[in-house]
C-alpha cells in the first residue's frame, strides 16, 4: 500500500490510474480503524479497480474540544489492518494539506442539516461536508463508500454529490455490529467495561423497537424505551422514528415511505449514535 500525506502525492498517483481507465473508490475515515470501516474498503475493492482510504481526524467537525483530544489514534495499527485487505492507498494528511488556504465554508442543505445531530452537535456538519467536498476534489473517485451507521451524514453527502461532484457514484454500507449488537465505533475503546455492558442496550432497544408490527405501536413503544435507557444511566439525546427520505419526525402513518429508529446519547462520557430500519412487513398503520 502506498501511504501519502501529500495532495499533490495522491493526486499524481491517481492520475496515473484514471490515464490507464482504473475505477476509484474512496472510503474517507477518522482512522482507529475496525471491522466497520474494513467491510467498507472491502466493497470498494470489490467495486473498484483501486481502493484509497483517508485518515483524516477533522478538527472543524468537532464541537466539543474534549471530544477532539480524546478520539483515538492509532495509525500504525490502521496501516497493517488495510495492507491485511490490499488496500492501494492510504490518504493521511495534516490539516493544513487539507484545508489549503480555503477558509470556513457555509453549507445549507435545509432541515437535514438542522436537525437530529445537526441539533446536538452544532457546527459537525458543516466541518464534515467541508472536509469530504476538500478530499473528494483531491481525490476526485469516481465511487464513494460511507457507512449506513452515520445514516444523517451519509444523507447529507449524497447531497453533496449532487450540488458540486454528479459525477461521483454514492454507495450505502451496511452497519458492522460487534456479537452483542453494539454498532462497531472508533469511540468504542472509550468505555469502560461497565459503560461497555450498558451501551449494549442501544442496538437491543432498537432492535426491539425497528421489529414493531405497526407504526403506531412503535410510536407509543418509544417513551418507554427511551425511558428504560435513561433510567439504566444512558443519557439519551434522542430515541426517533422518522422517514429515511427527509429524516423528519413521524408521529402517524404518512404512506408507502421507508422508516427508520434513530439513538444518541451518551454511554459515561462516550457518545455514540446508532439507527435501524423499521422491518414492518407492509408500511401498515
Ligand atoms: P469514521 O471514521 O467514524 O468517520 O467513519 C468512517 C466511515 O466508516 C463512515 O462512512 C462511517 O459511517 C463508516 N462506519 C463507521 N462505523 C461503521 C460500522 N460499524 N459499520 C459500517 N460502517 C461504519
């Protein structure tokens, strides 16, 4: 694999890929990589002729500096996880190669950028889609790979794509879970093994909740669950059903849409997020 901290770097090794008719897929990381990002290298490479992932902890999409020093870093580790799969490229600048001289970009995709984590995390947004636009100019793949976990972001990039790179293919990745449930994350190895028990409730009160029979039912079921979250000490920050087209808040049946549960909260000091698809056999009241 070759590993570049340089856009030029990469920019050039690409290029010569493109002149010889090569598809690239780009995965873009925070790195302390596991399972969950490795699946999404591994469709890329099945997708693709060349896979380039990006380690790249992005200062702008932290709201909370304490967050920020604390994420996890462990490039070596991620460096011989990626050689393991073949991986062709590792993309693993400093802020100033990324950012060049491009000042505080102002993104507005509407409610979708307001609400749910838009909400929560103020300011996350707009440094994540800043920091992909940056990396999808320099890399400029011709498929991009995100992760259904961050169903909120991936919606947004999609959007993304479709003001400033049309040319670049969007594809969703199923979720990695560790055996008990618990969405594969980088912050993961931040909880302690008793927060690490307790945050298994997560994936179980969505999996409870994601299996209702209707939607009414789900509605009503939400306030207690939330309920036995909070009372079990997860601090949640929102337990919601909305449509996965717009992420607006269904409280009754709307029609043929699809629906989606979506959890954050904190587990100690530990925020995570976590969604599942409503599997109602028809979209029934
Ligand atoms: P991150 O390093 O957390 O910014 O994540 C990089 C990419 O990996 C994003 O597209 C995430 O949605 C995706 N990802 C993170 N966790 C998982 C997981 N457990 N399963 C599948 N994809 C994931």
């Amino acid at each position: 694999m070759h590993v570049f901290t340089r856009n030029s770097d990469i920019h050039n090794a690409l290029a010569n890929d493109k002149r010889l008719s090569k598809s690239i897929g780009f995965v873009p990381t925070m790195g302390a990589l596991h399972d969950g990002h490795i699946h999404l290298v591994k469709k890329a490479l099945e997708v693709c002729d060349c896979a380039v992932v990006s380690i790249f902890v992005n200062p702008r999409q932290f709201n909370n500096a304490n967050d920020l020093a604390m994420y996890p870093r462990t490039l070596e580790n991620d460096i011989s996880l990626l050689e393991k799969v073949d991986c062709h490229y590792l993309y693993a600048p400093d802020e100033s190669e990324v950012y060049q001289n491009e000042g505080i970009q102002d993104w507005d995709f509407g409610n979708l950028m307001k609400t749910m984590e838009g909400e929560h995390r103020p300011g996350h947004f707009n440094g994540m889609l800043s920091v992909v636009h940056q990396l999808l100019s320099i890399i400029q793949p011709h498929h991009l790979f995100m992760g259904e976990k961050d169903f909120q972001q991936a919606a947004l990039v999609r959007c993304l794509l479709g003001s400033h790179h049309k040319e670049i293919e969007f594809h969703l990745v199923n979720t990695v879970r560790e055996p008990d449930g618990l969405a594969m994350s980088s912050r993961n190895v931040l909880l302690s093994p008793n927060e690490r028990k307790l945050a298994m409730m997560i994936p179980s009160a969505l999996k409870k909740l994601a299996a209702c029979s209707d939607l009414t039912s789900c509605v009503q079921e939400i306030t207690s669950v939330s309920e036995g979250l909070s009372n079990s000490g997860i601090k949640v920050d929102y337990l919601q059903l909305r449509n996965e087209e717009g992420l607006e808040e269904i409280t009754h049946f709307r029609g043929a849409e699809r629906y989606r549960i979506f959890f954050a909260g904190r587990v100690g000091k530990v925020r995570l997020i976590d969604n599942m698809p409503l599997s109602l056999s028809q979209n029934t009241r």
